[in-house]
C-alpha cells in the first residue's frame, strides 16, 4: 500500500496480503485538506472471511489425448452470505500450485 490516491479518485484497492487481518481489525479513511486533517475519520470493520468447498467434481466431455473440457460442480460451503464470488483455477497439484484463473462467478446467495 503506498498511501496515495490520484485526484479525483474516491476507491483503492488494498493488494492481497498486504497485511495481515490478525494485526489490523479496521479500514479508517479520513480527508486532509491544506488547513489540517479531519479530526473525525470515518472507519469500518475489517472481515477477513474465506470457505473452503466442501466437495467438487469435474467431468471431462474432451475426448482427444491430454486435452481437458468439460462441466465443473461443488457443493456450496454453509454461510456463504458474506461470500461474492467463486473462482475455479487449473492447477498442477491439490494445493492449487500454478494455478490459473479459469472462472469467477458470482455466489447465488438465494438456495
């Protein structure tokens, strides 16, 4: 994080982990004028939140010699209210090692 924003901007983006959630419980954001600094910063709370999936499946529709394409599906993790997106890597190993994004798609958060 570098601590600037350009003129005319009202939103940043803090990289992922640039710090860590344990250390840090709130985001606060306060105006500086050339008169002095808002005495009154306005301030939310930090939720660091992640699921884990607890199953999925793939079925590979690809019938030539070390091609993959085919229909990926996982059973939704419980409590997924606060949760936006999903995103589907390809991977060399379980751990997701080299992945590369392959999907992201909006959380139905109506079922």
């Amino acid at each position: 994080m570098d601590g600037g924003v350009s003129s005319g901007y009202n939103s940043l983006t803090v990289e992922a982990d640039a710090a860590s959630a344990a250390d840090f419980g709130h985001i606060v954001s306060c105006m500086e004028s050339s008169l002095c600094e808002q005495t009154m910063p306005a301030a939310t709370s930090l939720a660091d939140v992640s699921k884990s999936i607890p199953a999925v499946s793939f079925q590979d529709l690809n019938l030539d010699a070390n091609h993959v394409g085919g229909d990926v599906s996982w059973t939704p993790p419980k409590g997924v209210a606060v949760i936006k997106t999903c995103e589907t890597y390809l991977a060399t190993d379980a751990a997701g090692s080299a992945g590369a994004l392959a999907a992201s798609m909006a959380v139905d958060t109506n079922g």
